[in-house]
C-alpha cells in the first residue's frame, strides 16, 4: 500500500465526523448510528442528505457549503478517497459534514426507516452488463424507500447515457414521479433555473471535471419513490 493511503487512513481514524463500521458492528450489533445520525454525529436535528458513492465527497462539502441548515454525510467504501472531503470539511469548519466508510449494499443496517430526506448518486459507476448491481437497480430502489422519507428526492447526476436511460425506465416501470430531468445538464438545464439550483447543479465532481475534459454531455434526473 502507498505512504499516501496508508497516511490517509491513519488520519482518517482522528476525525470523528469519518464513521468507518466493522463487520461485527453491521451484521451482529447493530450499528450505534443507525436511526441516530443527527443525534450522534450532527447533534443537532435537521434534514439528513447522503451522497452515496461519494469518492472525494465533492458534492457532499459543496452542498453543505450551499445549505448550512441541513446534514450532509458522504458514502463509499474507499477510504482513501473520502480523506479528500473529510479533511477538506474540517479545514473549513463545516460541522454539517459526516462520511461514512461502508460498501452501499449495507444501506439498510445504517440507516433507519424514513431517516434520509434526500440521495444523491453523483457519476456511479454504470455496470456494464451487470443491471442489478446499479444503483438504481430495483434492488437498490426498494432499499431507498425504506430509508427516505415520505416526499424524499433521489438526484442523478451521471455522464453515461446507459446509467440515465436505464434510470429513466426504472422510474417508468415503477411509476415514481421526476421531479427534474435533463439530458444536458450545463446547456439546458441551468440556464432555466433558479439562481439557488444553478448553484447545486454547478457543484463539479472529480469525475465530472474529467468526463467534462473529455467533451462528455451530463444528465440528471431529480426523482421520489412515493
Ligand atoms: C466513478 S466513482 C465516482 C466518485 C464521485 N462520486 C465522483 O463523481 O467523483 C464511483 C465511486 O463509488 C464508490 N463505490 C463503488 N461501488 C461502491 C460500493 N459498493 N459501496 C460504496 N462505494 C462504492 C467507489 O469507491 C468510487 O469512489
């Protein structure tokens, strides 16, 4: 492993806004978060937002930035890549941030029902040939209505053309209302937006800045499950 993961990794262990679970914890206790994020991590009570494949949590720290008043927590299982946010939050004093270190098939044993107000899946990885791994596979759908609220948003924020049309019939199939949609995102969309929804959707991800180098269009989609 290189100096720099494994310094990472250390720092990692120092912030108490990085929660990184174990085995144990997920499939035996019970995580202590779990149903208690705003209590035990924020503390304090205001909507709860998750970034969910987070990498450097680009998204979660610009969003916290827009909206001191709500509660961002970025997921993904790469330590090394949520250093990024955590040590960039704590730099500037967002105390509306929080990363979680955990593979996001264990949705379920962190998060309690109807505890999250909104997800954002920003540049997931589309799956090729493999539909049920995705993150808006019906597997993953079912998963997040458990956790979001009634009324709660998904945003998609994707480069691949598959992973948004595949989106698209997934919303169709399963009757969900959109909210937002656009297949061109920066020539489209923002131009006919409000001023505060223009800022959201110009945060830039790691990703999206090289997808973007490359002349890659982005789409979105701003959906409900209910
Ligand atoms: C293509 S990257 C996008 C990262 C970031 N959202 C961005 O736009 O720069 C996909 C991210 O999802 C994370 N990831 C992939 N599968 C995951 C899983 N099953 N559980 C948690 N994170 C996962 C990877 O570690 C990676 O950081």
């Amino acid at each position: 492993m290189g100096k720099n993961k494994i310094s990472r990794f250390a720092e990692n262990l120092t912030f108490d806004h990085v929660v990184q679970p174990t085995f144990t914890q997920l499939v035996h206790e019970g995580l202590p978060q779990r149903g208690r994020w705003n209590e035990l991590l924020f503390k304090r009570d205001a909507p709860l937002v998750l970034e969910l494949g987070c990498g450097g949590g680009e998204y979660t720290v610009g969003l916290a930035r827009l909206n001191p008043d709500r509660n961002y927590l970025g997921v993904d299982i790469k330590g090394a890549r949520l250093w990024r946010g955590a040590r960039t939050a704590k730099e500037e004093g967002l105390h509306n941030v929080g990363f979680l270190r955990t593979h996001v098939d264990h949705l379920l044993k962190c998060f309690g029902p109807q505890e999250v107000d909104e997800i954002w899946l920003t540049f997931s990885d589309p799956q090729i040939g493999k539909a049920r791994k995705r993150l808006t596979s019906p597997l993953f759908l079912a998963r997040y209505k458990e956790v979001l609220k009634p009324g709660g948003f998904i945003h998609l924020k994707t480069d691949s053309p598959l992973l948004y049309e595949y989106t698209l019939e997934q919303i169709a199939e399963h009757k969900l209302p959109i909210y937002e949609q656009s297949n061109e995102v920066y020539a489209e969309l923002v131009p006919r937006v409000s001023p505060e929804e223009q800022a959201v959707l110009n945060i830039k991800t790691y990703y999206e800045q090289m997808w973007l180098e490359e002349g890659r269009t982005i789409h979105y989609v701003r959906f409900g499950m209910n």
